[in-house]
C-alpha cells in the first residue's frame, strides 16, 4: 500500500543472513518406500528434489556435468552470481538427503523407460535448455566463433581465465563480437570485457527492443561495451589457419508492428558493412537438448522449439513423468524454473501418494 520496495534485494538480505548465520534443517516426513530420480541439478531439478525429499521420498538426482547448479554453475558469470552460493543451496539439498549423482547424461547411460523398470516410481524432467542456436550463416564454423554456451562453459565453468593453471584454454582477441542482444548476450560481452577485449554488440532490432534486462546493459555500457543496432551477421570471414578474421554485416530496417504489437526486421538492400574481429560470440537463443525426447517412446515434445509438453502442474504425456524449467518453457528465468520445481514436486507427491 506504500512506496514500492526493492523484493529482490530483500530476498538476497534474508539468503545472505541465513546463509552467514546458520540454519537448521527443516524437518521430514517419515520414509514412504517411494523413488524418484530427477534429471538434471539446475533450479527447477534441485526445486522439486528439496521438496520431495521432505515429503518422505527417496530422490536421486542424475546431473550430465561434474557439477550441479546447471546454469547458476555453467553459464551465469562469478561477478553476478558468486559461486559459493550455488554451492552452497546444492550442498543444502544433498544434505536434506538427496543423492547426487555427477558426470550421468540421461539418455546415454540410462533412458527414462529403464529407470522406471529399474525400482523409480517417478521421474522429473529439469534438463534445461542447453543447445546452442547458430545464425546458419557461411563461416559459422571458423576457429574463434564460439556459441554463448561453450564460451560461457570455458571461461566460468572450466576457469579458462586461468588457464594454464586451469586445463581449458579460451582464444579471445583483441576484438570480439557478440551477436545477440539478451541476457546471455550482456554476459558474455561482460566477460570479455574482463577478459581484456574490446567488444562490440551486434543487434539486428534497436535499442528499445534489447531483451536484455535495463539493468544489464547499463552495466555493460559502463564497463565500455559499444552496441551497434539493427545490424545482423551475412557471412564470416577466415584466415588461412581457419581462423576468423572478418565479417560481413547488414543494416536491419524495423517492420510495422504484427497483430502481437511485435516489430520485424529486414535488411537494407546494398547497406552491408565489414568488421574485422578476432573473436566472435552467439548468443541468439538455446533450445533444449533432445537426447531425452529421442529416447524416451510416447514423450510429446513441440515439433519446432523440441520443449517437452507439460499440463499445468508439469505432467507429461507419460505416466508417472513430470518435466519444468527451461525444458517446459524454452528458455525463461531461474524464478519460473523454481515455480515449475514447486508446482510439479506437489503433483508428484500426490501421484506417489495414490500409486500402489
Ligand atoms: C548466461 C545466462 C544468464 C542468465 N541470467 C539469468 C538471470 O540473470 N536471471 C534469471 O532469472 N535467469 C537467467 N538465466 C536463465 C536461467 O539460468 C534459466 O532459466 C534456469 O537456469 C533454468 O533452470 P533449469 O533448472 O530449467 O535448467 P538449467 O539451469 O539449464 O539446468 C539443467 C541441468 O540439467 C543438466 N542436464 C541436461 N541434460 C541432461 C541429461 N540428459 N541428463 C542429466 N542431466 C542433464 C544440465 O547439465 C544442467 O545442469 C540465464 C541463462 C543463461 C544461459
């Protein structure tokens, strides 16, 4: 009813207090013999596996990397979102009593039909949205173009910043594009601009239309990022090493709004433009990866975005399997993630609570 105030911080203030000050387990419900595995330890899999392992359930998380945290660990740059954090809210869940289990890509070492007939009750899907969308563009393959995601792997989860005291190296030079205009753009343009490049943003819609939050790009823009709007890649340019050395770009036009109210683009004829760059970043969207979908018979997914269709409380077309998260929704937000967590894990107890 008062002046509006600042939830987020809020939040953080209380996490940070209770993280520094010490908490006390909640407690459980007494063991109901029922088994749920959960792929993925991103925040919707740690979400419903923190919710269930109270209820009384036995979960076993099964993370295809050596880490859990998904994205919070993998993609979400130190600066923003510290490590020790991550790690500590995944620490927490394992000591609630969940099990997990590291380095087990669901779909390669075992399918979703195989844990069922082998003793879970239940399965739920948090496997995120982790593949890459590229622009199709000629050269697309150089040495030095990097997807958001490898190059985001490289430098926060394999500490390539570090290298060679860290294994993975990073080839980033003195000039970097990064294509996209996103969250996951203003990341990995952060980061080079850490890492000691001077980095422009390439955006084929304007600045009113960035997707990135406000908050992001001014950060970006004090940190001495240059945006160039309503440009688009054509074509990418190597050296005779086969490394990128060039690119070709367009000028966009802004189209009269559709019937949604969202504005199109289309390039200028005769308005291309060459950028020399050493280093290239994309970061135009990820869609969710479809190893689980290939291997699990009866599970609908979109044709065209691969996302696994879920009802409203997370059920899929297949008894007894849940999904939520980016998985769901294409590539969304850690809150709705969480949310998804939450709403699946109380109709899965429900599901465990009826089954015999
Ligand atoms: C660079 C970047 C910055 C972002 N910044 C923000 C932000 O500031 N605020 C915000 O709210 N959101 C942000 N997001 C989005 C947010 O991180 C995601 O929406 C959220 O992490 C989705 O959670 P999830 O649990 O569905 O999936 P994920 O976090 O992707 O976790 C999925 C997990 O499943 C694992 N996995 C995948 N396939 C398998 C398999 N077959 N078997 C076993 N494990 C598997 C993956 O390794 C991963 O650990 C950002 C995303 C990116 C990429």
């Amino acid at each position: 009813m008062g002046e509006p105030v600042s939830i987020g911080r809020l939040e953080r203030f209380l996490a940070d207090w209770e993280r520094d000050n010490g908490y006390q387990l909640p407690p459980k419900a007494e063991p109901t013999g029922k088994k749920v595995a959960v792929i993925g330890a991103g925040p919707a899999g740690l979400t419903v596996a923190a919710d269930l392992v109270k209820l009384g359930h036995q979960i076993t998380i099964f993370e295809a990397l050596h880490i859990g945290g998904g994205v919070l660990s993998y993609g979400i740059p130190e600066f923003r979102l510290p490590k020790a954090i991550v790690n500590n809210e995944v620490n927490y869940v394992q000591k609630l009593g969940v099990e997990l289990r590291l380095g087990n890509l669901v779909g390669r070492i075992q399918t979703i039909p195989e844990l069922l007939k082998n003793g879970y009750d239940a399965v739920f899907i948090g496997s995120g949205a982790g593949l890459p969308t590229f622009t199709g563009c000629p050269g697309e393959n150089l040495g030095g173009v990097y997807s958001a995601n490898e190059f985001l792997i490289r430098v926060n989860l394999m500490k390539a910043f570090q290298f060679p005291e860290y294994d993975t190296p990073i080839r980033i030079g003195e000039n970097v594009v990064v294509i996209g205009g996103g969250n996951v753009a203003m990341d990995c343009a952060r980061c080079s601009i850490r890492l000691g490049s001077k980095v422009t943003l390439l955006y084929r819609r304007g600045r009113e239309e960035l997707p990135a939050r406000h908050e992001e790009i001014e950060n970006a823009e004090e940190e001495s990022l240059e945006c160039r709007f309503l440009a688009a890649p054509v074509e990418f340019y190597g050296d005779s090493k086969g490394w990128i050395k060039s690119m070709k770009c367009i000028q966009m036009a802004l189209t009269e709004p559709d019937a949604k109210g969202r504005r199109g683009v289309k390039a200028v004829p005769g308005s291309e433009f060459m950028l020399d760059v050493d280093t290239v970043i994309i970061a135009i969207g990820q869609t969710p990866n479809p190893i689980i979908q290939r291997t699990t018979d009866g599970l609908q997914s979109d044709p065209k975005y691969g996302t696994i269709t879920v009802n409203e409380v997370g059920k899929t077309s297949l008894d007894g399997v849940y999904a939520g998260g980016d998985v769901a929704t294409g590539a969304a937000t850690v809150i709705s993630a969480m949310g998804a967590g939450k709403r699946a894990a109380k109709a899965m107890h429900e599901y465990l609570t009826n089954k015999q």
